[in-house]
C-alpha cells in the first residue's frame, strides 16, 4: 500500500514553471546537497527528472506524463536546448545542462558511501556495469541490481517486487528504464518504497557500463549530442527525435517571439 504523501523538505529549491512544467532551476552542487538532505530523511521517497527535450515535449503533450513530472521533488535541467528556451523566457543565466549520466557519476562518486540500488536494463548491462562502476568508484557500495521483464509500458509492481527493493535496504534507488517509462514508473510505485531517493538516469546505465560513449565536449556543446545519440541507435531513437526535435524548436521561436513582442514571460519567477 503506498504511503501517504509527506510534504517535501523546507530546504528544496522550489520549481520555476516553463510553459507549465516545473524545473529546479538549481547547479550541480546545490543538487548534490539536496540530495544528501533527502536521503537522510526515510520518512519519505522523494523521486528526481532529467528534463531534456524529449520529456521536456512529452509532458506537454501527454497530461499523465505531465503529472509523473509534476510530482517530482526534483526536475533538474539535462539538455543544452533547454537552456536556449530559459534564456528566451527570460532567464540570464539558467543553470548548467547536467546530463543523467553525468549526474548519476557525479553522486557514485560524492555519495559513494551511501547505498546504491540499480533498476532496469538487462543483465548482460547490468554484469557490465557492475564491473565498470568497481573500477571506476572502489567504495561504492552496491545493494543489488535488478533487471525487470521488459515492458512496453510502466505498471505498477508487485507486492513481491516492492518487497524485494525495499529488502535492500537502499538510500538511493536507480532506475534506467528510458523516457518516459521510468518517470511514470517512478510515478506509479515510489510511493510504496521505503528507499529515501529514487533517479531516473535513461540511458545512464548503458553509457557507464560502456555500450555507448557521450558526444565529444564541442558537440555537447553546440547542442547536437542528440545527435550521437542517434547514430549509435538509430533504429529505436528516430521516430523519438523526428516527433520531439521540430516541436520543441516551434516552441523556442513562440517562447522567443513572446519576449521579443514584450508579452507576458513563459516563465514565471
């Protein structure tokens, strides 16, 4: 049964609402504090986004979506496009893209001495990473990894599933099952777990195992890491990038346009 919701931490940042969805428009290191204040409190499972063009568009789009990201205690900014539609609202210096496997390194590494749960994948990628993340943090305390059947869509587990995480007795649960699965699936059950902090990474968990490398910096950069993305993958990201990439463009130019005409803002204070 799932807990009652508990308000979050006084110490949270808030959420500045772009075109209606909420971003914690927060850097790298007030996000890695926040975090360490989340998982000390057990009295709650708070859930954290990556905001990138892809789940940016998709909760526009799709309300139940919109509601899994809503619900989020943080929506941090993992995508250079989204920091050109921050700056056409208004806002002069958005915080620094970070994306989800920057992230997730970034707290392996700070929070090494905190117990780590892995979710999603399959077992071959979870063997790989196992192995990489032994070298890469010698003190990170793994509590397990699980790979779940696959599924087309997110559902709301089991008893025996939500036993079986919570048995771990985790402080932060990492799930990499892909936009949007994760954040529904975040959406759907982290109400009925007892682990402090639960991240949806995407594709985090093939790029530290090693299936799949990051754009070179320049290329990050410029905003086309999309890009490399797709030509390692194309037969599973095209139809994500043809569908989101023009809409959210659309979008840039109706955020910029507003601002230029000196209408009201799309982001609020």
């Amino acid at each position: 049964m799932a807990k009652p919701p508990l308000p979050p931490p006084p110490d949270v940042p808030g959420k500045s609402p772009l075109l209606g969805i909420g971003l914690t428009l927060a850097e790298p290191a007030e996000l890695t504090r926040v975090v360490r204040d989340l998982i000390s409190d057990r009295r709650r499972s708070s859930t954290v986004c990556s905001i990138n063009v892809h789940t940016f568009t998709e909760a526009l789009r799709v309300p139940r979506y919109r509601e899994a990201i809503q619900g989020a205690t943080l929506t941090f900014v993992d995508g250079v496009p989204i920091r050109w539609i921050l700056r056409a609202a208004g806002v002069s210096r958005p915080p620094a893209r970070i994306h989800g496997a920057d992230f997730m390194a970034m707290l392996l590494s700070e929070l090494a001495g905190a117990r780590h749960l892995f979710f999603g994948s399959t077992p071959g990628t979870l063997d790989l990473l196992r192995a990489r993340l032994g070298e890469m943090f010698p003190q990170l305390r793994i509590a397990g990894m699980i790979s779940p059947p696959f599924r087309p869509q997110a559902i709301r587990e089991d008893d025996e599933t939500i036993e079986r995480l919570n048995a771990a007795n985790a402080d932060i649960l990492w799930v990499g099952l892909g936009a949007p699965k994760q954040e529904m699936w975040l959406h759907l059950n982290a109400g009925c777990l007892r682990i402090p902090l639960c991240v949806g990474v995407g594709a985090a968990f093939d790029i530290l195992a090693g299936r799949f490398t990051r754009a070179p910096r320049p290329v990050q950069k410029v905003g086309l890491e999309w890009a490399w993305r797709l030509a390692q993958d194309p037969g599973r990201l095209w139809r994500r990038y043809f569908s989101t990439n023009g809409y959210f463009l659309s979008l840039l130019l109706q955020v910029a346009a507003r601002r230029l005409l000196g209408r009201a803002p799309s982001l609020l204070p």
